[in-house]
C-alpha cells in the first residue's frame, strides 16, 4: 500500500516535469523564432527607384525598391521593430528621394516568394 502511493507521487512529479519542460522549450523556440532574422545584417549601396505603401489591418508597411550598384534589383520593407528600438519607419519613408544614392543598413532574410523582405534599420545619403 505504501509503496503504490509512492510511485503515485513520482509518476505526477514526472508528469509535472514533462509539461514544464515542454513549456519552456516552447518559450525558446519562440524566442528564437522572433529574434532569428535579427541575426543577418547587411549594409548596400542602393539607389531608390520606387517606393509603396501596403496598409493592412490598420498597419502600414512601406517597401523600397532599389537598384544595387551591380545593377540587380532589392526590395526592402521600412517597418518599426520592437527588438531594434526603431520607432520611425513612416519618418524614414517620407525622407527617401527616389534616383538618390543610399547606404542602407538592413537585417532579415529577403525571400521574395514569400513577400518577406530585409527590414531598414539606418540610412544614410551618399554622394554619387
């Protein structure tokens, strides 16, 4: 009788440690998943050939298009990010001259079939 009681009490502290491992692997994952792309940063040379504005449930995501030194086009998206403190992604649209030269520092992976795009972090103006 006792020992039944005992391997009852063992078998709920593994389950109690299976859920709890469970949920913190989830956590992980999760925050691995959100912080992933901040991972990849690059810094171009792009002039501005059109810029547009997608609004969708009420948010706006602005995409930059541009031409790279090489002659290949990019596409970039100018949204604010949490992670990266960046708060002025609107005030960064409106200050981008389409035919000017940009260094552009970027983060995120750009998989154009899927519309995702490197996200703006700074830019700066170069002189052609």
């Amino acid at each position: 009788m006792i020992k039944n009681i005992f391997y009852q009490f063992r078998n709920n502290n593994f389950i109690k440690f299976r859920i709890g491992a469970v949920i913190i692997s989830v956590i992980v994952t999760i925050g691995v998943i959100m912080f992933f792309p901040h991972f990849f940063r690059n810094t171009y040379i792009v002039t501005i050939t059109n810029k547009r504005i997608i609004k969708h449930d009420n948010v706006d995501t602005y995409l930059i298009y541009s031409q790279m030194e090489d002659g290949n086009i990019k596409i970039f998206e100018n949204v604010n990010s949490l992670p990266e403190l960046k708060f002025n992604s609107e005030a960064l649209y409106w200050s981008l001259t389409i035919n000017r030269k940009y260094e552009v520092k970027a983060y995120g992976l750009s998989i154009p079939s899927l519309s995702y795009y490197q996200n703006i972090v700074k830019v700066k103006g170069v002189e052609k």
